[in-house]
C-alpha cells in the first residue's frame, strides 16, 4: 500500500517503470565494477535437455543440475532435495535482485531530480 | 356384556365420520368420479339454468359470472375474482389452513397459479420500479465507474522485470542473430 502511495500520490514523478529494465548506468556508484551475472551452463547444453523457456533464467544452472540428478537418481531421490533447495534459493536471491534494482532506479531517479533542482536554483541566482 | 364398552367405542369411531366430518361424497361442488364428470358444461343461457349452474359451483346466482364464448372459453365454470394465496389472512380461521382454503369454495380457474408460493398480481411493493432502478442504476454506476478510475492505476509490486541470460532470451525469443545485442546483467556485489 506504501508503494501505491508513493506512486500515485506522494512521488508519481520518480517511481520507476517496473514493466521496463533500469535506465540508469548500471555501474554508476561502483568505482571498481559490479560483478556479472553468470551461469555455469551453455545454450547447446539446455537445448539438448529441452528445459522450458520460462525455466531459463539465472538459476537455469541449478534447474539444469535438478534435473540430471532426476535422470540419474530417480524422480523423487531423496538425494535430489539438496540441489532442489539450491534453486530454490536461488529464484528467492533473483526476487531480491529485481527489488534492489527498483530500489536503486528509484533512488537515482530521486537524485536526478534533486540534482535538477539545485542546477534550476544556482541558475536563477546567477 | 362385559366387553360392551369396548365395542360401542369401536362403533363409534367407525361412525365418527360420517357423524361429524363433511368429505368429498358429500359436496355438492365435487361430485364426480370420472374425468369426463370434471368437465365443465355449456355456458348457461336461461335464467333458469343460470341458477342451476351457480347452485353447482356453491355461488349465488348475483356473485355468478361466466367467462366469455369466445371459442376458448371455459364453459359454465364461475369467473371468479383472483385473492392469491399471499394476499389471504394468515390470522383467519381457514378450513386447510395449508392452502388457507375453506371446505366447498369454488376454485378460481387458475388456482394453481395463485398459491402462496406462486404470483400475486395484488403485491404491494415497498419501492416503486422506479426507485429500484434508480438504486441498482446508482449501485452499477459506482462499482463501474470505480473500476474504470482504477484502470489507469495498477497495482504492483516494487520489482524490476525479471532478468535472463543470452541477452534476455534474444535468439531462443525469435530475435535474428545478425542484430543481436549485448545485455550485461549485474548483481550487487563489487568486482573485486
């Protein structure tokens, strides 16, 4: 409910777009770089496994692993749940991932607006 | 006749019902055994057969009414007024309380329309159609027009799109490998 309140209400200017990816630069702040994303697995090898399209996300790796451990241990291995639990975990960091970057592209959206003003302002006392 | 007390209460209770009770034998409205004896006669055209044909349905021959001999008629059967089963006194003392009905009173042609969980054409409604439409009118209004406020104002929660590899899905999506671009996603960590 706060979050339609800010924006629709409070700041309907600086909420960001969620349908959109941010706009800023995104290692802007990070002097050193951020770390990429990666995944430990490569297009040929999902398509020889047939995973979904909808599975294929950053934590495809972990997906793909789950199922190799089905083929190889059985559908319901008991020896399978650690693995499972991992991707689990993971699709939970990625919810986190997207909440941070909102955070993020509205924190910079609220600084560009800020920086904005103090320009207008030194401006017009010029 | 030591049993004798016995067996005149046995007598009496075979009597009973002919001693105390009315049945249909002997009504004077009802007194037919076959389908054809249901059926109601020609429409009366004498006096004479005027105040036969009321004494048959229990009326007077003032309160006797037929419906019109228009080919579709029905015959020598009383048009009487329609007093639906809802709009009877629950209070009076009615001889089948059930359908507050008493003993020998002529049918309306269409009794079984007005029972008491069928129509009343006397209803009296406590809104006018009128005052109804307009609430239902006011109610749908709201409700529709709320939700054409809201439309403009989804509800959503505080997250970025989701992120995926291969440059969002580009080549599994469809996209033609000669414009492919470059998408880097990041986490929050620093590099080093």
């Amino acid at each position: 409910m706060g979050n339609m309140m800010y924006a629709y209400v409070t700041n309907p200017d600086t909420v960001p777009d969620y349908n959109a990816p941010p706009t800023f630069d995104p290692l802007q702040g990070f002097p050193n770089g951020r770390k990429e994303r990666v995944i430990n697995v490569t297009r040929e090898e999902l398509d020889k496994a047939n995973i979904d399209l909808n599975r294929r996300d950053y934590c495809v790796d972990l997906y793909y692993n789950f199922m190799k451990c089905r083929r190889i241990d059985g559908i319901f291995a008991e020896s399978c749940q650690h693995i499972k639990h991992d991707h689990d975990k993971c699709e939970f960091d990625d919810y986190v991932l997207r909440m941070k970057e909102f955070e993020r592209e509205k924190r910079m959206k609220e600084r560009a607006k800020r920086l904005m003003q103090k320009s207008q302002a030194e401006a017009l006392t010029d | 006749m030591a049993a004798s007390l016995k067996q005149y209460r046995k007598l009496l209770q075979l009597l009973r019902p002919f001693i105390s009770h009315r049945n249909l034998s002997t009504s004077p409205v009802v007194s037919a055994y076959w389908n054809k004896d249901w059926k109601a006669a020609a429409l009366p055209k004498t006096p004479k057969e005027r105040a036969e044909a009321a004494k048959k349905y229990g009326l007077r021959v003032e309160d006797y009414e037929t419906y019109e001999d228009d080919g579709s008629g029905y015959g020598d059967y009383p048009k009487l007024p329609i007093v639906s089963g809802d709009a009877r006194d629950a209070n009076v003392d009615w001889d089948i309380p059930e359908m507050k009905r008493n003993f020998n009173e002529p049918l309306h042609i269409d009794a079984d329309m007005y029972g008491e969980d069928r129509c009343n054409p006397d209803l009296k409604l406590r809104y006018s159609y009128t005052t109804m439409l307009l609430y239902l009118g006011t109610f749908m209004a709201t409700v529709i027009g709320v939700y054409w406020w809201s439309v403009k104002y989804p509800r959503f929660l505080p997250v970025m799109p989701k992120q995926y590899p291969f440059n969002d899905l580009y080549l599994e999506k469809g996209g033609s490998p000669a414009n492919e671009k470059t998408i880097k996603h990041y986490t929050f960590e620093p590099a080093d």
